[in-house]
C-alpha cells in the first residue's frame, strides 16, 4: 500500500483515535482521485480496508461512513472498481443498508458501481 499511497495516509489508519483513521479514509480518497490507479491496485485497497475495518466489525459510524464514501469515489472517480474489489464489501453493505444513518449513502454508492461491476452482480 505504501507504495501507490503516502506513508502519512497508510500509517493513520494504524492511530488509536477515530478521527485520524477518518481522517485517513479522506487521504486515501484524495489520494485515488489523483492518482487514478487501475483495478488491481483498488482491489487491495478493499482488502486493506477490510482488515483495518477488522473485517468490517467495527462499530464507529464515522468510519463506516469513511468506508462507503471510499467506495464511491472509487467508483465514480475512477471507473476502475472490479467485482472483485466491490465483493471484499459486499457482505458488509447488504448486512448495513438497513441501518438508517447508512442507508443513503450505501444506495448511491452501489448504484453508481452498478454502471461498473453490472446491475445483476450488485442484485445478487
């Protein structure tokens, strides 16, 4: 990860506080937008989300919500999310859309990876 993203952004999601791994989430996605990597670096970008995230157990609605704008911006900014990179997620998304503080912002992200990954794959 260190290698096509700063070291800054990298090492703040190791940071005791919330508000620096949210903080990490805004770098990460600044850092996407700019650079515009291809899918295989997306790709582990979710897996390296998903282990910071402990596998999507955590609990803290800021960094929930820093997980789903990630995943949007990949997806709209980049046009480079593959199925792959969106299935890290899935389980996560479908298990949290129900939640009212998320669900807007999760119907709008995978609406908008459903022009990427294709309407059937996010349905399933």
């Amino acid at each position: 990860m260190k290698a096509n993203f700063g070291g800054s952004t990298v090492s703040s999601f190791d940071a005791a506080k919330w508000q620096e791994k949210v903080a990490g989430f805004e770098g990460l996605q600044n850092e996407i937008k700019e650079n515009q990597p291809d899918s295989d670096v997306l790709e582990a970008v979710c897996v390296f989300m998903k282990s910071k995230m402990k596998d999507f157990k955590e609990s803290n609605i800021n960094l929930q919500k820093g997980l789903v704008a990630t995943y949007m911006c990949m997806g709209t900014d980049t046009q480079a999310l593959s199925k792959r990179g969106l299935a890290v997620a899935m389980p996560f998304f479908v298990d949290k859309i129900g939640d009212a503080k998320l669900m807007k912002p999760i119907t709008e992200m995978l609406m908008s990876c459903a022009e990427l990954v294709t309407p059937k794959f996010v349905a399933l």
